[in-house]
C-alpha cells in the first residue's frame, strides 16, 4: 500500500484535516500539534477527537510535527526544561490520536559540541519515552543551518544508540535536509541509503518528507522547493519514491503549495508509485 499526503494546517481543527486530506487525495497527513514557533497546543475536544480519529482510521501513521522552538539541547537549561515540558505534553495527545508517528527537529546544540547535544537529547527522551506508548517518535535529518544536530546520519545514530526503548524511536528522512546537508540522493541514492543503512539501520527510516530543495548540495540552506521547481529534479524524486528500500512508508510533501497545487503533487507521486 502507498501512503501519500502533505503538510495540512490545524488551524480549523482536527476533523477538518482530515476531511481535507480525503478531498486532496491524501491518505495520511502531517500537521503542527503546536504552533511551530512555539506556544501552546489547542486542547481537542473528546468528541473531536473520536471524530478524527474515526476519520483516520484507514489512513497510514499520521506524521504529526513538534514544534521547531523545541530545542532538547540547548545551552540553556530553562530552554531545555521547556522543550522537555513541550515533549511531554505533546506525547500526552498523541495517546489520544493512538498509533501515529511524532516527528521533530533534534535540536541545536549551540557550540557546546555534537556530543554534548546527542547527550541532551537521547537524556530527554529516556525520561519520557514509555514502553507503553503507542507513538513512535521520529527525528528528522537536518540541513546542517547552524549547529543542529543530526546533519548527518551518525549524528542520529549517536542520539538512538543511547536510547532505552529503542522501538519507540525512529527517523524521518527529509530529502530538502539531506540534500542540503550533502548527501548525493540526486545521482547516488543507493549508495545514501546503503550509508544510512550501515550508520542508523534502514529498519529505522520510518517516514519521508518528499520536497525538492532550492539550493544546491550541501548548501545547508534549508529551502523547500515544490516537486522538479528545484535542484534535486523530477527524476531523482521519483526514483526516492519507487525505491524498494523506502516502499510502504508515508510520504509527506512539505513543499510550498497551497491545498490545489498538493492535490496535484499528491497525484503525481501516487502516479510514480502505480508504475513501480
Ligand atoms: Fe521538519
Ligand atoms: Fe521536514
Ligand atoms: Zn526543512
């Protein structure tokens, strides 16, 4: 089965995502729990979430984004200590919203060094991570703007390694981010995946944020573009999405599109893997 949506915004509630990704041809979605800048999260309704949750039923794991403000290691303890509110707190709803991915940025280490950053993060997700829960949470490889942490793929490894329950963490691999970061995906991605598969393990790689990328490899610049308007090409993204090594997993397009130009891109990718 293909799993195929895009970013959708929770500004007019639960219900109203999901029954836009149906309108849109999407069968699973991404949206911010919280304000991306922060802030807090809209509590939902029982009744709300019932309805959204039936809603979803069919659809692939949702890949529900935590906030970028959320910085698990930061130099700053009270920065870090919010972070950790705001991971709590959003794990706290995603039990209501059951069996879903939580993806978020790892954080920027501000000059303290990779080591120390890995060391903050894996610390905050061994003191919330549950075995229990039924939310996988996922971190995403990075574009490498500034100090953030997992720019590389030995970065999350660092991170994972030193994490207790291991089958609660995973990776979301972001094609903007890793492009940008330098990885070859455009004419080498068997060679990427086999490095992260040596590095994290494939089994690992649970979702994809399938975005072209307006500047070029290793630029570090972090600038989505929409699908063949970039520099890593039509053609390239459609051999990310039919690889074998990626088959079944959601596919999230995080490009600049309004929920017209999505509908269009989702049918594309949907398109290319009808032919795989
Ligand atoms: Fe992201
Ligand atoms: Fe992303
Ligand atoms: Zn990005």
């Amino acid at each position: 089965m293909e799993y195929v949506g895009c970013h959708l915004s929770i500004s007019d509630g639960y219900v109203s995502m999901a029954e836009t990704a149906e309108r849109i041809g999407a069968n699973t979605f991404a949206f911010f729990i919280r304000n991306p800048r922060g802030g807090n999260s809209r509590k939902p309704s029982q009744e709300e979430i019932a309805e959204f949750n039936h809603a979803t039923e069919k659809f692939a794991p949702l890949v529900v984004h935590g906030a970028y403000t959320m910085n698990l290691c930061s130099d700053k303890e009270d920065v870090r200590n919010k972070a950790v509110g705001m991971l709590k707190d959003d794990l706290e709803l995603m039990e209501q919203i059951p069996g879903n991915y939580y993806n978020f940025h790892p954080g920027s280490h501000l000059f303290q060094g990779i080591q120390a950053g890995t060391c903050f993060i894996a610390e905050a997700l061994n003191g919330i991570l549950d075995a229990g829960q039924s939310t996988v949470v996922l971190l995403e490889t990075m574009a490498g703007k500034g100090s953030e942490i997992g720019q590389n793929f030995q970065e999350l490894a660092a991170v994972l390694d030193k994490i207790r329950c291991k089958e609660k963490a995973g990776v979301c691999f972001d094609t903007c981010h890793v492009w940008d970061a330098g990885y070859d995906i455009r004419d080498n991605l068997d060679s990427v995946l086999d490095v992260f598969d040596h590095a994290i393990g494939i089994d690992k790689l649970k979702a994809v944020h399938i975005n072209d990328s307006l500047y070029g490899r290793g630029s570090r610049k972090d600038r989505h573009a929409k699908l063949g308007k970039g520099t890593i090409g039509l053609e390239a993204l459609e051999r990310i999405v039919k690889h074998p090594a990626l088959a079944g997993k959601p596919f999230i397009l995080e490009t600049p599109c309004n929920l017209t130009e999505y509908q269009q891109e989702i049918a594309l990718v949907n398109n290319w893997l009808g032919e795989a």
